[in-house]
C-alpha cells in the first residue's frame, strides 16, 4: 500500500511540476490550473523554474563520454541510467541528490497547502488517467515480454 501511496504522489507531482509537456492538450492541464489557488500556481512556478535552472547546471557539467552515452540509441533507457550513474563524479551525484531532497521538499509543501476538494479533484483526474483504454498501448500493438522478463516495443509492419 506504501508503495502505490509513493506511486501517486510521484504521479501527482509530476503531473504539476510538467503538466503542459505531458498533455496532449493544454486544456486539461488548464482544468487542473484553473483549481489552484494563486499562492499555489505562484508556488508551483518557482519551483519549476528552479528545477530547471538545476537542470540546466547539471547538464552544463557532463563530459563528452557522458553525453556519448546519452546519445547512444542502441541501449535501453535503464541500461543508459545505469552506465550513466557509473561515470558520475561526486559534484554530479551531489547536484543529483539536492535535487531529489528538493523535489521531496516541494511535494511536502504543496501537498499541505491542498484543500480536500483539490485532493479529490486530483485523484479523480489521476484514477481517469490511469483507468484510461488506449493507456501505455503503442501504435503497433501492446508490449510483449521478452525471454528475460523485460517488455519489448512490437515490431514494425
């Protein structure tokens, strides 16, 4: 149960730090705007421009392996965070957990602020997303296991 409480939270956090890249439609991230409060948009302004100010000066420190490894396509996205996490220095892993710390932090905070109708409205959108038919299907038909556990993308016809 802790880890679909964790889950949510994650979801729900990120639906609001990056609302407008995740909708296909900027309407709905409206709908969800529209339910804030002005404390709470302003709040949540902030913090995304620190995040990205954050991401910026962590990008500005990768090397050029580091960035080979990015670009690689032929290995999966685990497979790169893995390789990626073997070639960070202790600057990078530091930037790296500050902004995990503050991302917590900004959950926390946001969270208090919350009234109990934003909390149903927000698990209501949530629940929609998840119970969603087309969601996590691909153009070319669902995902299928490989020989390893793993999930495949489906061949192209």
């Amino acid at each position: 149960m802790k880890i679909k409480t964790i889950i949510l939270q994650i979801s729900f956090m990120s639906l609001m730090m990056f609302g407008s890249a995740i909708f296909a439609q900027e309407s709905n991230y409206k709908l969800i705007t529209k339910e804030l409060t002005k404390e709470q948009k302003v709040l949540l302004q902030k913090e995304r421009e620190i995040m990205k100010a954050n991401r910026d000066a962590f990008k500005a420190t990768l090397t050029k392996e580091q960035l080979a490894i990015l670009k690689d396509k032929t290995i999966s996205r685990s497979e790169v965070r893995l390789r990626l996490m073997k070639t960070f220095t202790k600057t990078q892993k530091d930037l790296v957990r500050n902004q995990q710390v503050r991302l917590r932090k900004t959950r926390e905070s946001f969270r208090k602020t919350l009234t109990r109708e934003q909390r149903k409205m927000l698990k209501e959108r949530i629940d929609k997303i998840r119970k969603a038919k087309d969601r996590g299907e691909l153009k070319n038909g669902p995902r299928e296991r490989n020989s390893d556990g793993r999930k495949t993308r489906p061949k192209k016809n």
